[in-house]
C-alpha cells in the first residue's frame, strides 16, 4: 500500500534478481520503474508480473513497471517535484563505472543532477581495487552531489516474498536518506540510517570472502565451531580493513557488518557460500565459473588482499581463499596454515 501523501517517484537501474526485488519493494509503497537491459526481461514484468530469468516463478507486484528506454526512465523521474525522487543502482561493482557515465551527462541535460543515487552492490572494483562510493566520486566528483549506499543482510528471493528484512542506508546527505527511507520502510521492510559510507560498503565486501572461506570449510567437513570461528576472526579482519580504510568501529558489528556475514556465511542462497562449499568438495575455480556460477567474493578478494598489503593490515583469511582461488593451493592445505599461525591475544584484533 502506498505511503500517505507520498509523490516519490523512484526508478531502479538494473532488473537482475536484486534490482527486481527492490524494486519489487518500493512498487509497494510509491511509483516505481524498473529499468532493464534484456527487453524479455522487461516484457515478462510488465505482462506476467515475473522475472524467471532472475527470481524464477516469484510473483512482483502488478504496479511494478519496466522499460529498457533511457527516455522512459527519465521522464518518470520528471513526473514528480524535485526533491521527490530516488534512483538506485542496482547492478554489480563492475557495471558500476560504466553505469555512472551513462547517466551523468543524461542527468545534467535533463535538470535532474539533484536527484539523490544510492547504490546496492559489494565489492571492489577489479583493477582499480576502489570501493563503490570511489568509482562514483570518480565519474561524478561534485556534479551528483546527493548520494549514498544501501545494504544490509538479505536475499533477494525472500526480499521479493515480502519476508523480513532490515537494512542500512549510509549517507552524509539528509534528503539521500530521508528518499530512501519513504521508498522502502514499510510492511517487513526496516530501514536504518548511517552516515559511516566506508564501513558500510567494507562490511558489504569483505563478507563475501568471508563467505567463501566458511563454504570451504563447511565443504571439507570441519564442523561448526571451525565456521564459528571463521566468522568470529573474519569479521576481526573486516574490522581491521575497515577502520584502517575510514570506517566507523560500530558499524562492524551492525547490519552491514556481523549480520551480514553471518547471513553470507551460513544461509544456503548464498553463492559466495557456495563457491565455497564446491571449492572445499573438490572442484576447481575453472569449473565452478564454467558451470556459471559466480560471487562476487571471487571477483573482490585479490584486490580486497592487495588494499591491505599497501596499508599494512594482516588478512590471513582473505589471504588463504586467494591462495585457493588463485595460487592452486589445495583447500585442506590453505586451513592448515591458518591452524600454524603463532598464538596471540584475540583483542586488540591483530
């Protein structure tokens, strides 16, 4: 149902299985238009109210519209006053850039640059190794000054069965967090406020190698008190990462820190989980990405390691699933070298 008084028009750019449940979610309360590039994924939203390719046969609300034309998109951020509006990005790290300089010049020639822009994915940038609020400093500096990070514990598929969930919105703009909010607190979805960008997007990153690690062990059959520990000591690495890299102590241990990990680590959706999970029973990283499936963890942890090494921050964990995914050792091999590490105080986390 809709929100009292609300003229917010929100768009969302990207109709994977993310996008589409937020999407999904804001429909439910304020005009929402899901922007796609597949024009059969498009098709099967606005026809059939589904989107089988990303959320199998889950339904989405009837009032959920889709386009694949930019002026479409455009025109319905225009349809409403200018402080009540919302984009959010919902597509990887490594669409991230190219995303955002699609969309600069677009939203400068359209009088709409005010617009605030949240983003959704976790990760680092391949190469660059930046987080996701420096790739779109990067493209927009100062022209798109309204913008901030949406993420948090949770699964599309349960987030599209209206199922509950909580998640952060970090900004240091008012307006970012006050949109964000009007779009999707409501019903079973809770929105919290930060202004803590940096440990926000490190938490949402770093849980995914986390995750991969967990897999890996959860696939040789070590038990639950090695993944309790694997948990405990990598969110101790995230920590560690986070604050060396600006981020806020307290938001480690929030949603986008523990909850997320914990939520990464352990639940079955997770394909970080289950990289992992095949990793440890056997298979090799080739064969697993040739069966198409891919985690972002995959994808950040080298560049993850290498931010660490240049400010000098020990990463055992995200050390021991590169040398698995990348230097061909073996998984039981990897977990034998963290075993072999000197004893040491667990707090300060070193």
């Amino acid at each position: 149902m809709s929100l009292p008084g609300t003229s917010l028009h929100v768009l969302v750019i990207g109709a994977g299985s993310w996008g589409t449940a937020l999407a999904a979610s804001a429909a439910n309360n304020t005009p929402t238009l899901l922007l796609a590039r597949d024009e059969a994924v498009s098709l099967d939203i606005n026809t059939r109210h589904r989107n089988p390719k990303y959320l199998g046969d889950l339904p989405l609300p009837h009032r959920l519209q889709s386009t694949t034309c930019l002026e479409q998109a455009l025109a319905h951020l225009q349809g409403s006053a200018q402080p009540q509006r919302l984009i959010i990005l919902g597509v990887p790290v490594m669409a991230m850039r190219s995303t955002c300089e699609t969309w600069l010049p677009l939203l400068q020639a359209s009088n709409l640059a005010n617009t605030p822009v949240v983003w959704t994915c976790k990760g680092f940038e391949q190469n660059s190794g930046q987080l996701p609020h420096e790739i779109v400093y990067s493209v927009f500096g100062n022209q798109i000054p309204n913008t901030g990070v949406l993420s948090g514990p949770s699964f599309a598929k349960e987030v599209t069965r209206n199922l509950p969930v909580a998640l952060t919105v970090a900004s240091h703009n008012e307006i970012t967090v006050q949109n964000t909010t009007a779009a999707l607190h409501a019903n079973n979805t809770r929105i919290y406020a930060s202004n803590d960008v940096i440990g926000v997007e490190v938490g949402g990153a770093l849980k995914n190698v986390m995750a991969i690690a967990c897999g890996i062990s959860d696939g040789l059959e070590l038990g639950a008190n090695a993944r309790a520990a694997l948990i405990t000591r990598g969110l101790a690495e995230i920590t560690r990462l986070g604050i060396a890299l600006g981020g806020q102590a307290a938001t480690f241990s929030g949603l986008t820190g523990l909850g997320d990990l914990v939520l990464t680590a352990t639940g079955d959706l997770s394909r970080n989980r289950q990289v992992g999970l095949a990793l440890g029973q056997g298979q090799s990283l080739d064969s697993i990405l040739a069966a198409g499936m891919t985690a972002e963890g995959v994808r950040c942890a080298r560049d993850a390691l290498n931010r660490a090494t240049a400010l000098n921050i020990d990463m055992p964990i995200t050390k021991a699933v590169c040398d698995v995914l990348f230097n061909a050792i073996p998984p039981l091999q990897a977990v034998s070298r963290l075993l072999a590490r000197e004893a040491k105080a667990e707090w300060p986390a070193e």
